[in-house]
C-alpha cells in the first residue's frame, strides 16, 4: 500500500492493518525456516509496510 492511501486511514484501522501484517510475517518467517516460502522478497514488503504504518502511528500521535 501507498503512503497516500495510508495517511487516508483512521487510527483504528492502522492498528488493525498492523496486527494482520504482523501475524502475515509470522507465518512467511515460519515459512522460510522450514524452506517453503513462495517469494522471499514478500517478507521485506510486509515489513517496510509494517514500518510505514508504525510511521504515520506515531505522526499522527505526536500531532
């Protein structure tokens, strides 16, 4: 997703976006290990996802 498309995003829905993402690189992480995984570069998408949205969490807590 966009940062754009993020900062059109309540609080609420950030939250839950991040806790999806999180339990997604949970299981890519579990994938990995056991030598699964479909496409490796999934794992750094999600996590620069998960860090743009912790981003525009603290931005908008600090506004």
């Amino acid at each position: 997703m966009k940062i754009a498309e993020l900062r059109d995003k309540s609080d609420v829905e950030l939250n839950t976006r991040e806790r999806e993402l999180s339990e997604q690189l949970f299981k890519l992480r579990f994938q990995r290990s056991t030598g699964n995984v479909d496409n490796p570069m999934k794992i750094r998408e999600v996590r620069r996802e998960i860090a743009r949205i912790k981003t525009l969490l603290g931005e908008k807590s600090r506004a």
